[in-house]
C-alpha cells in the first residue's frame, strides 16, 4: 500500500518559548490547533519542498531548504509525516491562504494540550523541535 505523505512545521521564535500553531478548518481535527502543513503535491520535488511550500501558502513565511530542520519521520500503515522545525522573529507572520494562526506560549501547552490536534502528540513533537 502506497503512503499519503504529509508535511508538519513547527515554528518556533527564537528563544524556544512560542510556537505558531494553525487552526485546522477541516478533516478530523476540524477546531484544533496544529503544526502548518499539509499534502505533499506531485509537483513538490521532495518532502521539504513540500514543506516549504505549505509554509509559505499558510503563513507567507519564506524558508530556505537550509533553514528547515527535518526532526521526525512517522510511518503508519498509511501515512507517512515529515516533520521540520524553523525559527524566526514573532513580528514574521502573517496569516495566509484562509488559515487562522496564532503564537502560544510553549509552557502554556505542556500544560493544557486538550485543545491540540494529533491525539496528545503535539507536545512530545514540540519538545523534539526544541
């Protein structure tokens, strides 16, 4: 069986202590709050294409492949996720396409991560990109 490939993003500022999450708006964590990412599209050349792409449609951040740390590759029967993290300055942002997006504070979510998407993982792949 043929793996959906799927990129995540974890911004963080530079200090580590905030991360910028993406309000999911649909699939089955519709109302959570997750990593930017998506689908890899056929005309990505490589996962952190992918990646950088996603990047830039939901947040208009622009990142080099040399900026973009992969920390974790997830397999599952029928998935496979790409993970990557990138600092940058809070005041970058900008909301993209038709995503809300939003810095929190990375003590906050250790604390209360009910409110994440990917069934409690969330914070344990925070802690890898720190």
């Amino acid at each position: 069986m043929k793996r959906e490939k799927l990129n995540l993003v974890f911004v963080l500022n530079h200090d580590k202590t905030k991360v910028l999450l993406q309000k999911q708006n649909r699939g089955p964590f519709k109302g959570l709050w997750n990593g930017v990412g998506g689908k890899r599209e056929p005309e990505d050349a490589s996962n952190k294409a992918g990646a950088i792409r996603e990047l830039w449609e939901e947040t208009y951040l622009e990142a080099s492949k040399e900026q973009l740390f992969k920390v974790a590759t997830i397999k599952t029967h029928n998935k496979e996720l790409h993970v990557y993290t990138l600092a940058v300055r809070e005041d970058q942002p900008q909301q993209g396409e038709d995503e809300i997006i939003n810095w929190f504070s990375i003590e906050d979510i250790m604390k209360e991560p009910a409110w994440l998407a990917g069934n409690g993982n969330i914070p344990w792949l925070i802690n890898l990109c720190r």
